[in-house]
C-alpha cells in the first residue's frame, strides 16, 4: 500500500469540509472559531458630553459590539472597552496607528484616548486579528 494515500486523503477531506462550510454560506473561520468583522458602512455615532469629548463604550464578548465607531475629526475621543469574556484571544487590544497594545480583564474597563485626524479610519483588533472594529473619522 502507497504510504502516501493517507495524507492525502486527509488534504482532500479538510479540503471538502472547507468548501462545505463555505457553499453553506457561513462565516470565515480561524482557529475553530467564527471570525468577527465589523460589516458594512454604518457606524455608531460617538456621544459628545459637555466638554467636548467624544466617548463611546465598546463591549468585548467574543467580538466588537459596536464594531464599528463614527467620531469627529479634531475633537478627543474616549473609547471605553468592556472585556465581558473570560478566555480568548479578545483579551489583548491591538490598535497599531495609536501604538496601543493593552491586555484587558475580564469585567475591567481600559480607556483609550486620542485626537483622531480628518478621514483617517482607525483599525483595532484583537491578539490574533480574529475579532476587528474601526473607528471612522469624518
């Protein structure tokens, strides 16, 4: 028997499976989970309280909610993360063009603050770039 014939049939059936759960029409994974994206153009507007800063409350549960945040260009923001699971990936917030990088508890909240420029579109995620959100700057 060709000793070859197990690895790849191995191959042709997670290449089966994959495009099973692809014709199905579910959501990308990785790592044996679904990734979440932020989708589409609508955003969630930024509360502006007296002082002028723009603040918006992001909860962290096995993805971005909202996933994605409308601020002004030119006034502070203050983002708030919520991190309400206990295990994944989502415990680390990666926000490169801030050089943020911030491991985040479960049931803490970790502020993050900035002066977004004019149509700029701010990218986080989390540790291992499964669960992504933005903040659109208009």
């Amino acid at each position: 028997m060709n000793k070859t014939y197990p690895f790849v049939f191995a191959a042709f059936a997670a290449l089966a499976l994959a495009s099973l759960a692809s014709a199905r029409g579910q959501e990308p994974m990785s790592c044996c989970v679904p990734v979440q994206v932020a989708q589409g153009p609508k955003a969630t507007v930024a509360n502006q309280d007296k002082s002028g800063v723009q603040k918006a409350t992001i909860t962290i549960d096995g993805g971005y909610s909202p996933a994605s945040v409308s601020v002004k260009a030119g006034k502070p923001v203050e983002l708030t993360f919520v991190r309400k699971s206990a295990a994944g990936c989502d415990g680390e917030l990666l926000i490169p063009s801030l050089k943020v990088n911030k491991i985040l508890k479960q049931g803490d909240k970790t502020v993050v603050r900035f002066t977004p420029k004019k149509g700029e579109t701010i990218a986080y995620s989390c540790g291992m770039n499964m669960y992504k959100g933005r903040v659109v700057v208009k």
